[in-house]
C-alpha cells in the first residue's frame, strides 16, 4: 500500500483559482464544470470560488454533493451542458492563467549514472556520460502517465530535467543531468504548474500523451496529497 509520504502533491492555489474563476466567469457562460471532482482541485472549494466569481451554477458528477452545495447556496445540478470554460477556470495550458494546480514529487534518492548505463525496467535509456538520477515519488499509478518516460521534463530548482526511462508504477526516474549528487539540494520536483520553470509543463504532456489537460490534471489531482494555500 502506498503511504501519503511517498504520494506527489497536488498544491492548489486558491488566489490563482480565484483569479483563474474571475476571468472565466467574465469571458461569459452561466455553467462551471465541476465534475471529476473539479478535475483534481477539489469540488467545493471550487464552487465556492466560482460562486464568488460570478457563476450560475455548477455541474458535479455526484448527488450528494449537489445536495451539500445547494444547502450552502451554490446551484449544483448533476445534468446539463457547462458553458464557462475550463480552460481558463483552472489556468491550464493556454489560458495564460497562473495555474491553480501545481503537482510535486519528492526525491527518495541520488546516485551517480556512469556514461553506458542504463535506467528503469526495458533500459529505454542509457546515460550518454556520467550524470546523477534521482529516484521520485510519482509513478503511473498516480498520474504520472507512462508516455512522459523520455519525454518530458521536470523543474528541479530554477531548472528543468528531464524524466528518463520508463514510469514505475510509484516512482520515475530523473536526470540530474549533472555528474555531482549535491545532497543538500532541494528534494523537491515540480511536474508541472507554480510559476517557475515547470509553469507550462503540463503541456508536454499533452502533447506526449494525447490526453485533455483536464483529463491528466483529474487524475493527478485525486491520487495525490491535495492541500490548499493562498
């Protein structure tokens, strides 16, 4: 069983989401599409937001929730056509928003890759000289989908490094891209979202994957450690 301690973290930004919900509701439509739980950021804290933004009403994919959002005011239904659009309510790829989530992994472990060496099961990647990995909490099975395996990148203090090898189902792979394991660096890596360089990272993945930003963002966002900050 995974522990929350090896989980990433899906950080949502409540004043990017406020932001994001303000220019969405004013770029026009009635109908906030809540559903999938807000796509990872959390349902009610959402329509909180997006009732303070102006919207109609919100589309969940659950009853309960309907019932609970409409007790405290907020016109939930479960049926309909959202018209506001997600996009830009969650500040993904494209919009221009900051986004209001940013998913991180933690790094377990260092060691030095000699040039020749291989990574990850099928050994899809092989070190072209000597360089350090780090082992990283986010495997696919918590969205971080297989395809992104030498195809996409990571922010790792003020720079981005790539993913190598194949996603293990809990952790991926890496590259340093430095011959030094500078232990007393940062642990943390950010996938995509924040406002340094991992900003837009969550359009790589896009692309590597054929999948809806929302799609991968839903997905990220309910297998991760959710916590809000401002």
């Amino acid at each position: 069983m995974t522990v929350s301690g090896s989980l990433p973290r899906a950080i949502i930004s409540l004043d990017a989401l406020r932001a994001s919900a303000r220019a969405a509701v004013g770029a026009g439509g009635e109908i906030a599409d809540l559903r999938a739980d807000a796509y990872g950021h959390g349902a009610h804290e959402t329509a909180l937001e997006v009732r303070d933004a102006g919207a109609r009403r919100v589309l969940v994919d659950d009853a309960e929730l309907a019932e609970t959002l409409t007790a405290e005011g907020i016109d939930a239904v479960t049926d309909g056509v959202p018209d506001i659009d997600s996009i830009l309510l969650y500040g993904l790829p494209g919009s221009g928003m900051i986004p209001a989530m940013t998913l991180t992994g933690r790094i377990l472990s260092r060691k030095l890759l000699r040039a020749g060496e291989a990574v990850s099961y099928g050994y899809t990647h092989r070190a072209q000289r000597d360089t350090t990995i780090a082992l990283v909490t986010g495997g696919y099975a918590q969205g971080i989908v297989r395809a992104l395996g030498n195809h996409a990148r990571v922010g790792v203090g003020t720079e981005m490094r790539p993913i190598v090898g194949r996603v293990a189902m809990d952790v991926c792979v890496v590259d340093l891209e430095t011959a030094e394991a500078a232990e007393d660096s940062s642990d943390e890596v950010v996938y995509f979202g924040g406002t340094g360089p991992a900003r837009e990272g969550l359009a790589t993945w896009v692309q590597a994957t054929g999948m809806r930003a929302t799609e991968l963002v839903a997905v990220a966002g309910a297998k991760a450690v959710r916590e809000w900050t401002r």
